[in-house]
C-alpha cells in the first residue's frame, strides 16, 4: 500500500480489515504485510471487507489513519489472477 505520508522509520503501523488486524512494515511511504505468511489472510480479508484502515505514525510521530474503501477488490484480483498467470 502506498500511504499519503512518509512513515517513521522504526514505526509499527496497523492494518485492520473488519475483525482482523495485520502488523505492517513500512519504508517511506510504503507499507506491507510484515509477515509473509500472513499475506493470503489479508488478501482473503480484502476480498470480503468493505474497507481497509491503516494507522501509522508520521515521520513527525504523529498517528495518521488512512481509510480505503475495498469495493471491487475481489473483482480486481480475480482479474489480476486472469491476465497475470
């Protein structure tokens, strides 16, 4: 994911998707699933939420929540997995 900010570089930002919560790593203003092994569960979590929810800290420490609506993901993926074998 790409925030709208830069995150603080030893920072811990948080994925919640419904229920489900993911730690992410981040480098800039680039973020991921930390862990690997966890990537089909935050996939799966993606294709039956309504919206992602990613809090992160600014290069200035301040806790920033960015909010994505996930309508259609589930039909991008399938799309992606389709032209992308």
């Amino acid at each position: 994911l790409t925030l709208g900010f830069e995150a603080k570089a030893d920072s811990k930002p948080k994925a919640e998707i419904g229920n489900a919560t993911f730690d992410m790593g981040a480098k800039g203003a680039q973020v991921w699933v930390e862990n690997a092994a966890k990537e089909p569960a935050f996939v799966a979590a993606m294709r039956k939420g309504k919206s992602l929810v990613v809090k992160a800290a600014s290069q200035r420490g301040n806790v920033t929540t960015d909010t994505y609506a996930l309508a259609g993901v589930d039909k991008a993926i399938d799309r992606i997995a389709k032209e992308c074998p």
